[in-house]
C-alpha cells in the first residue's frame, strides 16, 4: 500500500472520535483524487474505533515513552526475566494516567470501566510486541490478551524462589503468608484467564456468525446481479423485438395503402 494511504490511515486515527466518519470520508476523497482509488475505496471501509481503542491510539502518539518502555518490559518478560514485571507496571501507570488525561481534555469520561479495557488493550499489546495486524498508532478494535500467562505476573515458584534467594532463612509464618498470598494471586490470574479466554470465545463466534452472514448476502447480491442482467437482456431483447416489429406493422400499413391506392385508380 503506497505511503500516502498509511499517512491517511494515521491521520484517521488520531482525529477526534466525534470527527471519525468525517475525517474518514475527506481523506477517502483525498486519495481518490490523487487516483488511489484502491485505497480510497479500503479506507471508506476502516471502522471507528471504540473509545478504548481510540484512547489507545492518542497515547502511542502523544506518550510514545511510556508506550516504547512497555513494549520493552513486555519483550523482557517474554524473555522469561521476570525483573521485567516492575517495568511493565510502572509503564502500564503511566499509561492510564495519561489515558485520563486525555480522556478529560477530549472531553470523554474517564471511567473505570473504560479505563480497564484501555488497560486490557495496551496488556494485549505488550504481549504481542506490536500492534499487528493494525498499522502503529491505528488500533480499530479492542484486543484481548493471548491465552497464557498474564503478563507481568510471576507464577508462585519463581516469587518463592526470588523470596528464598533474597531472604536465605525466613520466617516460617512468613513463609506461609506469601505462599498463601501466592496461591490467592494464582487463582485470581487463573481466574482473569478464563474470563478473557472465554470472552475470546464469544468473540470469535460472534465474527464468525458475522463471516457467515456476510457470505450468504454476498452470494444473494451475486445471484440477485445475476438474475437482473438476464432480465436486462431479455428487456434489450424485447425491446428489438418490438422495434422491428413496429417497423413491419408500418411498412406493412404502408403497402396496403398503396394496394387500395391502386385498386381505387382501377375503378
């Protein structure tokens, strides 16, 4: 795709939300005036992006720090260095702060609500690295995160190995207050888990209802252009058919006004 339709596609996106279907439709007709009509007629088709994701994207432009300092906590935790969780928490603060404030200055509500899924946006980001398969900055939907481990989230054996190394001879209690604590944060990451995985189940199911309907109106307008093309050309049919018959009925009128001409003449 030529550059001028991915600076479009970033321009889209970082437009106000209000002024999405609007932006949309100039750029659309920026490109195919410049006679990119292949990317004018892809843009028209790009959605407007929930408010999360909208936010999301403000914030890769106007916090790129915070944004390039999760990406790389994310990438560390990848890597299986769990020193990477603090990062990673630190960058995600940031973030939703900056989430609220731009939030607030465009004149949206900060609500807790929107403010988890930005969360569970950027947790998703992170995990993969990128913003793939949205160009950087152009997130058009919201994105759940992978189904393994959350991210920043050490599992119970690596926090009491940590514990031990830090601390050769704890407390006994000590120990099984963190191994409790351990064990309750486990549950509650098991739990987020399968809270997500199912959303991704409905989700999936959801687009691929979506995917089939799709499909079977795509194949009813195929076959619905089908059957007016061959109704049309029945009409040009008939209608050649008419003129040529019209032309016979006046040569033929043409001729039997001539006959009776003649046959007057003989009286």
């Amino acid at each position: 795709m030529s550059t001028k339709y991915d600076d479009a596609v970033s321009a889209l996106y970082r437009a106000p939300l209000h002024e999405f279907v609007a932006e949309r439709k100039r750029l659309s007709s920026e490109l195919k005036g410049g006679g990119d009509k292949a990317g004018a007629t892809r843009l028209a088709g790009l959605g407007r992006p929930p408010i999360s994701a909208w936010t999301v994207n403000q914030l890769w432009w106007e916090a790129r720090d915070a944004f390039d300092e999760l990406f790389a906590a994310g990438e560390r935790l990848r890597a299986g260095d769990l020193a990477g969780t603090s990062a990673h928490r630190d960058a995600m603060a940031k973030l939703r702060a900056r989430a609220e404030t731009l939030l607030g200055a465009a004149g949206h509500a900060a609500t807790e609500a929107t403010l988890r899924r930005i969360m569970t946006d950027l947790s998703a980001l992170a995990a993969l690295g990128s913003f793939d398969p949205d160009p950087p900055g152009a997130l058009a939907g919201d994105r759940e995160p992978p189904g393994f481990d959350v991210i920043g989230l050490a599992a119970p054996e690596a926090v009491q190995l940590a514990d031990d190394h830090t601390h050769p001879n704890p407390d006994r209690k000590g120990l099984a207050d963190a191994k409790r604590s351990n064990e309750a944060d486990a549950a509650r990451a098991r739990q987020e888990r399968e809270r997500l995985e199912h959303e991704r189940r409905k989700a999936e199911e959801e687009r691929a209802k979506k995917r089939a309907e799709r499909e079977r109106l795509e194949k009813a307008l195929r076959s619905a252009k089908a059957e007016l093309k061959f109704r049309m050309e029945q009409v040009d049919r008939l209608e050649s058919e008419l003129a040529q018959a019209e032309k016979t009925v006046a040569q033929t009128r043409a001729h039997i006004v001539d006959l009776e001409s003649h046959l007057t003449a003989l009286d």
